[in-house]
C-alpha cells in the first residue's frame, strides 16, 4: 500500500473514453532519448508492449519508446472547460507565480517545462525558481497579438551560447519545439536556440528598448527614489546590473524600475569617428579615445 501518491506519478490503466490510448499516425509530444524535454512527433510503430516508434518533426526517429515518456498532443482539448486552452504553459510564457507557494502572485517567465507539470521560472524582479507546480501558475500573456511570435527571416538578437550576451541576426529554421536556427550578422551560426534567448529586433516600440551602456535613471532597491547610472549587464530576463554615478553597484534590476535618461534621440548610437570614454579591458576605469570600428554587433574598436 502506499498514501498520498502525487497525482503525475499515476496513469489511468482504462481512462474513460479512450483518450491516453496511444495510436499509430497519433500526434505526440515526448522526452526524446528519456531526457527533460518534449519533442513534438508522430507515432509511426505500436509495438504491442507499451513502447512505440515515433518520426519527431525536426527529422529524427526513436523506436521502442516507452508510453510513459508519450504525451499526446491533442490531449488539452478535453481540459477546455476549465480555461479554454490557455490552461498549456510553455516555455517563454509571461506568467504569475505564486512564489513559494506563500500566495502572493508575482510576475515572470516560465524558463523551463520540466515534463512533469512542474515549471522552473525567472521572475521579474531577479528572483529564480525551479519545479513550480501548475497549480500555482497563472497565465497573463493570453493569446496576445503575435509581436511575441518567431518566425523564419525574422530579425532577432540571440543569447549567444546561453553567455549572457546578445547579437544580432536572422531566424533561419524554426525547428517546431519552440528552438530556433540562426544566423549571425557576424557569420557564425547556431542550432536550436531557446526561445527565451532570442528577442525580436522589429518588435514594437524600441524607445523602450534597455541596452548595455545606456545612460538611465533607476529606482536604488525599489525604495521610490531614481538615481543616474549605466546599464553594464543586460542578463537577458528583463533584468539588468547597473553602476550608479555614485559608486554604488546593483544586480538584477527589474526593467520597470529603470527609465532612459536619454529618451528616443538617437544619441546612445556609436559611430566610427565617435570620441568616446572606454572601459579599457573591462576595467573599472574609463579612458578617452576614438571608434575606429563598427563591427555591427555591439562591439566596437577603439
């Protein structure tokens, strides 16, 4: 006997009405090679013993994969009663989550779907948590509006390798599972980059765009009083490191508390010939001297 099983370690053996039953030409989700993450597919093979062939739709095959690593695609339709649908969590998502289950929702973004109903998140005040159960999430990006969609020949700016640094460059493939393919400006190339790497370049408004090295003003600890600075990390989650006029350092400042000081006039943009002020090898100190260089990725020789 056992008491107080968790309700995602128990399947139905019969269900009602047939729909766990797994059937060839069925569209699935599952956890190729038993790892984290699902891979949208079709089942092309029931073996008979609880294992099936799937044709993954970026190319890949898997055969004998157990039905417990299977999830059918279609599945949500019967959960519409409860909230039409929106009720799918994917990773990228804006949500609320209530932390530590302590039932005040905040704000953040779903950074990984763990498999099992369970959601690591980055919240956006800087704040990380992993395994949040559904129940504790809720959505507040709706269906909205498609500036949140990627698509092929999209220009985007990607998360290099996941370092904390974005260039810029174009969608080439959309791999189906919420990754990408792209291109760099600067000719380098990288597969099945995560979605919540990747920003889109056109997307609306650029005046609210933070960038590293912008001048702005942001609010010191959350305290209501705004003080000048430089952004010198954008880390990628809506939140960034700043060092003030006066010294004083702060990581992970949520966007909401920060404005531009220089406002939509074209001054933050760097041009060959620019007199400039550098942090000479990333030193705490700054030197004058002149761009001599645009590489077109941010970086500049000086």
């Amino acid at each position: 006997r056992e008491t107080r099983v968790a309700k995602r370690l128990i399947r139905s053996k019969e269900g009602s009405g047939g729909s766990s039953k797994l059937e060839e030409g069925d569209k699935v989700e599952a956890r190729y090679r038993g790892r984290e993450k699902y891979y949208p597919g079709k089942i092309t093979r029931d073996r008979g013993d609880g294992t099936y062939d799937i044709s993954y739709d970026d190319g890949e095959r898997e055969t004998r994969v157990e039905e417990r690593l299977i999830r059918k695609k279609d599945r949500d339709r019967s959960r519409s009663r409860s909230r039409g649908g929106d009720d799918r969590l994917s990773e990228g998502d804006k949500v609320e989550a209530d932390y530590r289950g302590r039932g005040k929702f905040y704000k953040g973004k779903i950074s990984r779907d763990r498999g099992d109903d369970t959601y690591d998140i980055a919240y956006d005040d800087g704040e990380r948590e992993t395994r949040v159960a559904k129940r504790l999430i809720r959505s507040t990006g709706g269906g909205g509006g498609g500036s949140d969609r990627l698509e092929e020949g999209d220009k985007v700016e990607a998360d290099y390798r996941g370092r904390g640094k974005f260039y810029p460059g174009k969608i080439t493939r959309d791999r189906g599972d919420d990754t990408y393919d792209i291109s760099y400006d600067d000719g380098e190339r990288e597969t099945r980059v995560a979605k919540r790497l990747i920003r889109k370049l056109d997307g609306g408004s650029s005046g609210g765009r933070l960038r590293e090295g912008d001048r702005i003003e942001a609010d010191y600890r959350g305290r209501g009083k705004f003080y000048p600075g430089k952004i010198t990390r954008d880390r990628g989650d809506d939140t960034y490191d700043i060092d003030y006029d006066d010294g004083e350092r702060e990581t992970r400042v949520a966007k909401r508390l920060i404005r531009s000081k220089e406002g939509s006039g074209g001054s933050s943009k760097l041009e060959e010939g620019d007199k400039v002020e550098a942090r000479y090898r990333g030193r705490e100190k700054y030197y004058p001297g002149k761009i001599t260089r645009d590489r077109g990725d941010g970086t500049y020789d000086i």
